[in-house]
C-alpha cells in the first residue's frame, strides 16, 4: 500500500485531520489520498493537484460505497492550485457527488473545494458539519 505523499500530508495537518500514514484502497477501484475514520464515517481525501480527469477521483467511491451497503463515508476533494483540469471535468466533479449524495442520502457526503490554506478553517468547519449531518 502507498505511503501518503508528503505535500497530502502537509494539507491534511493544516486542516488539522488525523490521517493514516498510507493511502485508503477502493478494492479494484484504485486508492484514495488520505484517509481517517470518524464516529465510524469513513473520512476519505482526494487532493487535486495533477490530475487531469480529478471526476473519476469522485467516480470510483461509487462502486465502493455499492459493495459496502452498511458504510458511511465523506469524500472530501481540494483542487490545489497547480491542477490544470479543463473546468467541465471539475464540474463533473461537483455533478457526480451531488448524484452520489442522492442515491446514498444517508450515507455519503461530498466536499469540493478550492485548496489554500487561507481556507484551511473554513474547510475544517465544513468537514465536521458534513460528517455531523451523516451521524
């Protein structure tokens, strides 16, 4: 299992998240960034930075969260700065885990924000409400 990147590490401790020292794996599905568990919720974290197609880093929990009717997950996916996605693939970000959160309404909640770490409060402050809502 990959070690989490140094720079994901960085962000996660500027938004004050106990991440695990190695990425999350999503079975055949590939692995996410980093990743915690809270109250039993599933917290995972994709961080956008060189991805070109970041709406498969949303697409691929799908499956996941179909095999595993009972968990309860937050994906939480920062664009950092350097990404150069073309803007429909980040709104295809946005249109795929607002789906998700209706097909998985007590289940699943999705986070997609900017990343910079004037934002790291505010980004803090909506990681707890989003797990809160799902408790």
């Amino acid at each position: 299992m990959p070690k989490v990147h140094f720079e994901n590490k960085e962000i996660a401790q500027a938004l004050n998240l106990p991440i695990n020292d190695i990425e999350f794996t999503l079975d055949e599905w590939g692995n996410v960034d980093c990743f915690f568990l809270e109250n039993e919720i599933l917290i995972l974290m994709e961080i956008e930075k060189g991805q070109k197609h970041p709406n498969t880093n949303v697409l691929k929990v799908w499956p996941y969260l179909e095999k595993y009717p009972n968990l309860k997950m937050v994906l939480i996916q920062l664009i950092h700065p350097a990404n150069k996605a073309p803007k429909n693939r980040l709104k295809l970000c946005v249109f795929t885990g607002q789906k998700l959160e209706k097909l998985f309404p007590d289940r699943f909640r999705f986070i997609h924000r900017p990343w910079n770490p004037e934002y790291a409060r505010a980004i803090n402050g909506q990681i707890k409400n989003r797990i809160a809502t799902i408790t």
